[in-house]
C-alpha cells in the first residue's frame, strides 16, 4: 500500500484480527439494532455506544446540544424537539506521542427513522437476524452497522499489536435524520481532524457529491362550513393540492439546470421535492379549515441554502388562491457537498479498499444528504463517505450486506493504521 507506512505482514495482522472478531462485531451490531433510536429517543443506543468505548479506554465526552450556540450558525437546521432529549457521545484516543500522527475523526449518526406500520415488515424492526447473508433491522444500514464498523476497525489495529500514533475521535452523534445539528454541535466543541470517515451505507463507494436539503412545513387555510353548505366554504385540504405542484414546479427548474452543476450532469433526477407528511381538517362533516404538508426538498452543493429558501417563498408568494398561505422551516437547512478529487485522505482510503477488495475504489454522487458536509464546508476537513451495501433504507425490511461489512471494517482499519501512523505494542 503505497505511502501507508505499513509492511505486508502488519497488514495481514490487521486484517486477520478484523475477521477474528467479526462474530462480536456482528452482535454488538445486532444489540445497537434492538435500542430503538428514534430521534430523541436515542438515549439508551447512546448509552450502549458509552459503555464501548469505555471498555476500550476512550476519554469519554457526552454531552446535551445546545440550541443558543447551535442557531447562531449558517448549517443550523430548526429542531422541533427538545434539546434535553439530544446528546452526542465523543470517545477520544490520544497516543502517548500525538504529534506523530495524522489525526482522524470516525463519524457516524445513532439516530433512525420511523418504521412504518410495522405489520408491514416480514418480521421485527428490532431485530437483526442474519438471513442469507443480510442482517435485517431499523438502522442496521443506516447507519448502525458503520458504527460498530468503526469501533472494531480500531479494534483489529490494537489487536495486531499496533498503536495508532495519531489522535482518534469516535462519534456517535444524533440529528443526522433530520438537522444535521449532532454533527454541527461536535464541531462547535472542537473535535476537529486531518480526516473524516462516515461509513454511511454506500455500497462500497465513495461519495464524490451530495445534495443540500430543506425541510419545510406549509399551511394552508380556509374557511369551514357544515358540508350541506360546502359550495360556501373554502376547501383547505382540496387548496393544499395545487400549492404541491406549484412547489414542483421549481423542483422541475431545477432538475433542468444540472448540466451546470459538476458531478450532478448525468444524475436522472437529482432534485427532489418529497411530500412526506400531510395533514387536515377537525371533523369529517366539516369542511376543513386547514391543511398543513411537509417537504423535504433538496439543491446542489454550490447553492447556499438560504438562496434556495428564497426561490422556495417566492413561489408560493406568487400562486393565485383564495387560500391564505404560509411556510416555515422544520428541520434541514444545509447546503450541498463535493468532495474535491485527489486529497491525501482519498488516496490512503482507495489503497485500502483496493488491498481488501482488489478493486479500485468507485465514487458516485448521490441526491441523498450527508453529514460530511459539516465537516468539509465548516473546517475544510476531508470528508470520506463510504459504507457497506445496504439496501431499503429508511424502507420496509431494511438490510446490510454481512460481507460487505467486513470487508469495510477491514478497509477503515488499514485506513486507520496508514492514515495515523502506527508503532508496535511493546
């Protein structure tokens, strides 16, 4: 591997020790699967993470987010929970001669989505039974499976008799599902590296460019009447409809405009504007009064959220309804991420993948959001998206691929040995 500063045979070593303990691996994974992590609900998984990384002789911070700080910056997403709810989990490793080696961050969100009916799943949520191959649960791809892949990477190198000689912060952070604000609010307190790696489920690839995203909430208003009067009354929800397609007007807009944005080209449909939740209406026999939907809509790296945001309101400031119209932000307000070629980070990761795989290593962009974004905007840091593959996320019966798994825990650990440096354990 060159440049990495590892022989053959500690590579072997780290290699050997990945697949030695890869049957722990897999449990710890599977027990992360059943504390189910919702957000705001993700104390007892955090809990879980606190006691790891204790057990490996982390200096541990936990700690609650705090909203006066974390509103002041421009990567701020609203949160509508309470901030009493959210904590961050930061071990950190500090090798007795820290100047030695390049340091690393090893990022990755504790928090999952909702289920959905879960009669619809073939079997529990949270559960993570290993089936063909695949291990099944809520955020088993997304992203629980990166997590422990991150601990037991660190893991195989200490195994191999190999002490990393640069400073390693491991994070467990919240929000990634909806603000962005877990990752934000680690930054803010000073966790910052020569590195990033987010082992996000991306089938074995890197992640050369991602999306920004919006959440947003819009309410529409009417006017209510018995329904034997209906044609007096003013439909909220039936008003709500055209506003939608309005709004995916400028999603088409922008959709048209990707041949000027590097790395989005040949994307079929880069920008999306999902209708995710709706609702409306006090009483069946009423004509309802108002109508409320959120959106998620998303733009590309190069586009400052708040001009977004401004295309955004002067839509729906310009539809023609009787209906009174209004839109407030809910969550997300970040902007997009390219990860520029060639960086010494990407390079030490590709030699890695391609010593484990014997492949090269891919990128692709991808129209989904990514935390790494804090990270390469806010501080310049390097930011390496690259996980398992993992398919239905954030779907019914969501998996990871099990190989897959090892073979990027194996990758981060070669990464982490030849990125940081590493000594022999006397």
């Amino acid at each position: 591997m060159p440049g990495s500063g590892l022989d053959d045979g500690q590579r072997t070593r780290i290699l050997d020790a990945v697949d030695a303990a890869f049957d722990r691996q897999l449990a710890f994974t599977a027990e992360l699967v059943r504390h189910p992590s919702l957000r705001a609900q993700e104390a007892s998984a955090q809990d879980l993470m606190v006691s790891a990384l204790q057990e490996r002789g982390f200096e541990l911070d936990r700690w609650q987010l705090e909203e006066e700080s974390l509103s002041g910056h421009v990567g701020y997403g609203p949160t509508t929970v309470d901030f009493e709810d959210l904590t961050n989990v930061v071990g950190t490793y500090t090798p007795s001669a820290p100047a030695a080696g390049r340091s690393l961050i090893l990022n990755g969100h504790i928090d999952v989505v909702p289920t959905g009916p879960v009669e619809t799943w073939s079997r529990s949520p949270w559960d993570a039974p290993i089936l063909d191959g695949w291990m099944y649960g809520r955020g088993v791809g997304d992203m629980k499976a990166g997590l422990a892949a991150n601990l037991f990477a660190f893991d195989a190198v200490r195994a191999a008799g190999l002490s990393p000689q640069g400073r390693i912060h491991v994070q467990s952070v919240v929000e990634e599902e909806c603000t962005g604000n877990g990752s934000l609010a680690a930054l803010q307190r000073g966790y910052t590296a020569d590195a990033v790696v987010i082992p996000e489920p991306e089938e074995d690839m890197l992640v050369r460019a991602n999306v920004g995203v919006i959440w947003f909430r819009v309410r529409v208003s009417g006017q209510p009447t018995h329904v034997r009067e209906m044609a007096s009354g003013f439909n909220a929800i039936d008003a709500a409809y055209p506003i939608m397609q309005e709004l995916r007007t400028v999603q088409d807009r922008w959709n048209a405009e990707k041949g000027e944005h590097r790395y989005f080209e040949d994307l079929d449909h880069p920008i999306n504007f999902n209708i995710g939740r709706i609702a409306g209406g006090d009483w069946p026999s009423s004509v309802p009064s108002w109508c409320e939907f959120d959106v998620r809509a998303s733009l590309y790296p190069g586009i400052s959220a708040a001009d977004a945001w401004r295309e955004i309101e002067d839509c729906l400031a310009g539809i023609d309804s009787d209906a009174e119209i209004s839109a407030v932000r809910t969550g997300f307000f970040s902007e997009g991420h390219v990860l520029e070629e060639g960086s010494a980070a990407e390079q030490a990761l590709a030699a890695a993948h391609q010593h484990v795989t014997g492949a090269a290593l891919q990128s692709f962009t991808t129209p989904g959001y990514l935390d790494g974004r804090v990270f390469s905007l806010y501080a310049g840091i390097p930011a390496l998206a690259y996980g398992p593959t993992s398919e239905a996320i954030h779907g019914f019966d969501e998996r990871v691929s099990v190989e897959s798994v090892r073979n990027v825990t194996k990758t981060i650990a070669l990464f982490i040995a030849g990125w940081c440096g590493v000594a022999e354990t006397a």
